[in-house]
C-alpha cells in the first residue's frame, strides 16, 4: 500500500512562531517560523527573520537546527566621566551599565544616582545614555 510519510512534529523554538508548531508533518510539507521581535536568524540586525523546517522523505526534519538568536546592538559609546562595568557590546534585550566618576552624578546633586544603564533595543540600538554631571556644592 501506499502510505504517507510522517516526521515528527514540528518543534515548538524559542523566540520564534510557527502556526504548525506542535502538529505532525507528512512528507512534502513545511513548517515556516517567524522570529519574535528583536531576533534574527544570524543575531545581525540585517539577518533572516524567518526559517523554514521541512519533512523529508526519510521521515526527518531538515532545518530542525535552526534558531532564532538575539539581535546584537553597536558597541556602547563611552560617556564622559563615566566607566562602563561589565559588556559593552550587549544583544536585546540585555543593558550596558555605566558608574560615573567620584565627584559625578546622574542629576548633579550629590545625593544623585552614580549608575544608569543603555538597554538594547529590538531594533539592534542602544538607548541614548544619561551624562554624568559634576556635583554642585
């Protein structure tokens, strides 16, 4: 008899959606996945933003490896009076950490924040960073 050829079911993956995710697939079908916001196939901004897992005639999934990955923002630039703690090349939705200097604040007032953080954006962007201001007397 001629019977078709079941693969597995299409994987359910992180930071992406198919809406054949969960549900088997018969040889020659496909599932498609779009990346969630603020991901991309490579992690590059300009990246795939969406993969394609197919049934094989062998009854396997091909393209099961693919993924989704974290888009990677710009170098976080340098801010005056300020030093960056930890990362300065961070991907959504991670966050630079800058500390300001002794005799900085974020307000000028000594009794202001020392820290701030620049968040990664979706689109591959940091936030525009607060300056570090000289306490006023």
């Amino acid at each position: 008899s001629c019977a078709p050829v079941m693969c597995p079911a299409a994987p359910i993956k992180e930071h992406a959606s198919s809406p054949t995710q969960g549900e088997k697939l018969f040889f020659p079908q496909t599932a498609t996945y779009a990346c969630d916001p603020g991901y991309t196939t490579t992690g590059k901004i300009d990246g795939p933003l969406a993969f394609t897992v197919s049934c094989t005639s062998a009854a396997a999934l091909a393209g099961d490896g693919e993924e989704c990955k974290p888009v990677e923002c710009h170098k976080a630039p340098t801010v005056g009076n300020a030093d960056i703690r930890g990362a300065d090349v961070v991907v959504f939705p991670e966050v630079v950490t800058y500390s300001c200097h002794d005799g900085y604040t974020t307000s000028g007032f000594a009794a202001g924040s020392k820290n701030f953080t620049s968040a990664c954006h979706a689109t591959g962007e940091l936030a525009e960073p607060q300056a570090c201001l000289p306490v006023s007397c």
